[in-house]
C-alpha cells in the first residue's frame, strides 16, 4: 500500500500535490490547475482540506528514514 506523504523534491507551498503527484506518477502542473479549479468549484472548502493535509501529512523524509 502507498503511503500520502507531503514531497520535498516538488514542492510548491506544502508539497501535498507534489507527494500526490509522485504516488500516483502524475504531472504535478495538471494537479495544481485542478486544484484551483475545485477551489473555486467549492468555494474555498477544497483549500481547508488542503491545509489540513499540510498539517497533519508527513514528509517524506520522515517516512524514508
């Protein structure tokens, strides 16, 4: 099983989509469009689940150590 873990290595502001985008071997640029596109779609609910992953996700650094 994969762990969801936040990336180091594409990291924009938290690394959460750049973890995303290295489990499932995704282009993290489509992620990161989707992304805002839900933001505005839910109107700003995505973003607080967003910043929750941030928290509460490790790096991968503690994972890998």
């Amino acid at each position: 099983m994969k762990k969801f873990y936040k990336s180091t290595r594409e990291k924009q502001l938290a690394g959460v989509l750049g973890g995303l985008s290295e489990i499932y071997n995704l282009e993290v640029s489509i992620l990161r469009i989707i992304t805002v596109i839900l933001a505005f779609l839910t109107s700003g609910f995505f973003i607080l689940i967003y910043i929750i992953a941030a928290i509460v996700l490790p790096t991968d650094n503690d994972l890998y150590q």
